[in-house]
C-alpha cells in the first residue's frame, strides 16, 4: 500500500478511529479514577567505614564502603528490617507487604543508598520511611559490631528524613491520558486499515466496471431527500440528482449510436440497492428530453413505482399477462408526461408470467408506441424474474451500491443474466459519497440559473394520474420544442461522460 492508500483510509474510515480513540482514552480515565492513589516518602542513608590514617587506608576504607552498600540495598527490602519497623510503629501488616512497599537503590561507586516506600497514606509513608531507617541504623550497627567488642567496621548515618508527601505518585492520570491517546490512535488506524482490506464491497468505478464487462453509464450520489420523494423534481433548477440523471441519461443514448437500445430493463442483485428510484428517475429525465417513454412497474413481487409516483398500482402488467386488460386501458400518465404501466395484483406466478409470450407481445407493443420503454424488475439474486425480463429487452442496466453490494454478490448477479446470453448495456454506481475524495461531483457554474423550466416539467412529479390514457399533444411539442436546447446544453458533458464509460 502506498502513503495516498492510507491517506485515502484515513479519509473513509475516520469514525474507527475517533471511537477507538474515545475508547482508549475513556478507559486511560476510567482506570485513573478507580487507582486508589498512592504517596511516596524517601530517605538517604550514608554508609562510612572507619577513617585510617593514611592516604591508602582512606581509599580502602571508601571501596569496602562501596561494597557495603550492595549489601545494605538488599537488608533495607528484606523481612527481618520490615518486622522491626512494624513492632516500632505498631503496624497492622505482615513483614512480606510491608516490605513489598518498600525500594532502595543506589548510584555506582556512590555510598548513599535512596530508600522509598509508597502507602496509599502520605503520613504512613512518611513515618514508615523513618522509622525504617532509623531501624536500619541500629541494625547495621549491631551486625558490624565484632562479637568481642569493639569499633563496629562501617556504620550507617540518616543523611535525610523523610517529608509528608503532597501529590501521589499513582495513578499518573495526565500520561496515562497521554498513552491512552497514543494507543487509541495506534490501534485504531490499525483497524481501519483491516476495516478497508476486509471490506469487500464496491467502492469505485473500475471494480464494478471489471466485474460486469460493462462500463458504467452513471453514479448516482446519495441525496437525503430522496429518502422522502423518491422521484426528482427536474423543473426545479439544476440539483446534484438531476444532473446525475441527466448524465445517465445522456450516456445511455451514447451507448450505440446508430442502434440505441430502447427497451432497457434496470435490475440489481438485491432490494435497497436504489433499483426503482433510478428507474423512474431515469425515465422522468427522458422525459425532460422531450422523449415518449413508458414506465412499466416490473418487480411483480415488491413493487415500488407506482406507490413513489403515487399512481393506482391495483392493476397494471399482471393484468395485461392474463389477458384481462388492454395496455392501453390501464397505462396512467403523470403531470410530467411519463406514462406507467403499473404492476397490478401480485400474482402467484411471477416467473412464468415474464417468461410468456404475453410478456414479449407487451414489450413489443410498447416498442412501437413509445421512444422508450423502462422496466423496473426484480432483482437478479433472489429470484429469475429480471433474468427472464432481459432476455426480451434490448439489455439490463445493473444497479450496485456504493459501500453495500458486495463483489461476490454483484459477481453472481451478472452471472445470471450471462447464463441467458442476456445484453449488459452498463452499470449504475449509487448512493456514492456527496462529498469526499471519492465523491463524483456535478456541479455546474451558471451565471445565472433563473430560467424557468420546460413546459413539460413543471408540474409536479407525483400525483394522481389522469383517467385517459392519451397524452397531451401540446405538451408533448411543448417538450419536443425544448429537446434541441436541453440537448445541446448537455452534449459536451455527455461526450466527456461517455468517454469515462
């Protein structure tokens, strides 16, 4: 990996990081707090020898004191010094935990020996730390001392008592802070960067792009309000969906030039992929353009079109397939222009009635009558239902999720449609980041975006669909008449779009 792969983990999974951050830290705190806080009193003992007379004897005397003090460092931790001091001071401890609390230690080639005990009383501490060395003097003495009398061979002096202690010297709350911190931070980019090599969803345009042989014709950013009003507004000026849609649009007529593909079923591997909202968001910016399209509702299992642009959904396609209606009778048509062929009842056959020859007269018809025809189809991995579907269009266009769909499952999916030699005309990229080094902008400069919107589009997208099923002719010229301007206002972006596809 190089420093821009860690740079751009960073980027993506920063949450990790700032909760493993918040973790550590919080725990560096929580153990702080809990720690019974500790005091330490210190003392030094200087250890001397008998002085000599000459120059030689003084710096023997000073090398046996040296050694001394090794000896003495092991005495002061020792359980024989710890019960002495416990039968001075009264102590309610053992001689083995008082003298886990006590240290001694001293410098090479020094005679001064540091002694320390920690308590979690600081006048324990102290007093402790006294009494002990005061011990320690008496009991030197009494070692060095010959067993006949005499001058004892080295002696021990209190060089300096110990003080009440102020502060405790654990728990070290600020550089456990300051640990905590650097290990939250150490461990949780380790864990973004396992995050990212574990994650095995879609991310980009190349991988989805190598997985379907297609190129991708659109990547849809996530736009909160689409949550509520699944379908856009394209009478409202220039939004980031709309121009998303305009550029799907636009590359999907720029996929085969001399032999545009007309009947084109949009299907994904799974549900909440945005399926359905891309197909009617598809359909309504072909509209936009001045083309007649049909919406058919084909997801005969989950249908959603027809409930996002509020129409009737009681009957439809299911209903046409058994030979129970004609197409005309029941396509409904939306304030923008677009006419729907809802899904109708749910019938307890799916399959079979996509797979039919009723099926493929009613894609046939649709054909002839209007410019496009857009079908909404299950998705691929569950059932069969969009696999039978592209085998009658001219080619599905897959949807895959950023973040969501898997390469496996996306894998799978176009599996399926290969197994019937169905036409994959390109992939759709949603839900992508608005913002971000992995975002895919639309943003546009104008100067001035006040121009008011065709004639075709500005009523509203969803409503209750009128009762005939014929359109309007003067809208639809009305529309027709803006084709050449909206066109040729979008033509370089296309071409420039196409181009990445």
């Amino acid at each position: 990996m190089e420093l821009q792969d860690y740079l751009r983990i960073l980027q993506s999974r920063w949450k990790i990081i700032a909760i493993t951050v918040v973790v550590a830290v919080g725990g560096a705190l929580g153990m702080s707090l809990m720690t019974t806080p500790t005091y330490e009193a210190s003392t030094r003992l200087f250890v001397s020898t008998s002085a000599g007379t000459s120059v030689n004897e003084l710096y023997q005397g000073n090398l046996y004191s040296q050694q001394r003090v090794t000896s003495y460092t092991q005495l002061l931790t020792g359980e024989t010094l710890a019960q002495r001091t416990i039968d001075e001071l009264g102590l309610d401890e053992t001689p083995a935990q008082l003298a886990a609390k006590v240290t001694a230690n001293s410098a090479p080639n020094s005679v001064l020996v540091n002694v320390r005990i920690t308590d979690t009383s600081p006048e324990r501490a102290r007093d402790i730390a006294n009494a002990l060395s005061d011990e320690f003097v008496v009991m030197v003495r009494e070692l060095e001392t010959p067993e006949n009398g005499g001058a004892a061979a080295a002696r021990v002096v209190v060089e300096q008592t110990a003080d009440t202690p102020t502060s405790p010297v654990s728990p070290k709350t600020k550089r456990n802070l300051a640990l905590g911190l650097a290990v939250g931070v150490l461990l949780g980019i380790a864990l973004a960067v396992l995050r990212d090599r574990l994650d095995n969803t879609v991310k980009d345009r190349g991988t989805v792009e190598e997985i379907a042989g297609a190129s991708t014709v659109g990547t849809i950013p996530f736009d909160k309000e689409r949550e509520v009003n699944q379908a856009v507004d394209f009478g409202k000026g220039q939004s980031v969906s709309a121009e998303s849609f305009r550029e799907l649009r636009t590359n999907l007529q720029f996929l085969q030039v001399d032999n545009p593909p007309r009947v084109i079923i949009v299907t994904s591997a799974l549900p909440n992929e945005g399926k359905s909202t891309t197909a009617v968001n598809l359909a309504l910016a072909l509209v936009e353009s001045g083309k007649s399209v049909c919406l058919v509702e084909g997801d005969l299992r989950k249908p959603r079109v027809s409930k996002y642009l509020g129409l009737i959904g009681s009957v439809g396609l299911s209903n046409v397939l058994a030979g129970a209606a004609k197409i005309d009778d029941l396509l409904q048509e939306t304030p923008a222009g677009l006419k729907v062929l809802a899904s109708g009842p749910i019938p307890p056959n799916p399959s079979e009635l996509l797979g039919s020859q009723a099926a493929r007269e009613v894609l046939t018809k649709l054909r002839e009558q209007f410019d496009y025809v857009i079908v909404d189809a299950s998705p691929l991995l569950p059932v069969t239902d969009a696999v039978v579907l592209t085998a009658l269009a001219d080619g599905a266009v897959v949807v895959a999720r950023y973040g969501a769909t898997t390469r496996d499952q996306l894998t799978r999916a176009v599996e399926n449609l290969r197994s019937v030699n169905a036409k994959i005309l390109g992939t759709i990229l949603t839900m992508t980041p608005a913002r971000g080094k992995n975002a895919y902008e639309y943003r546009y400069y104008y100067e001035s975006d006040t121009a008011a919107p065709n004639a075709a589009v500005t009523a509203p997208v969803t409503g209750v669909p009128a009762a005939a099923p014929k359109s309007d002719s003067s809208t639809a010229d009305a529309a027709k008449s803006s084709e050449s301007g909206t066109d040729s206002q979008e033509t370089s972006s296309a071409a420039a779009s196409s181009g990445k596809a």
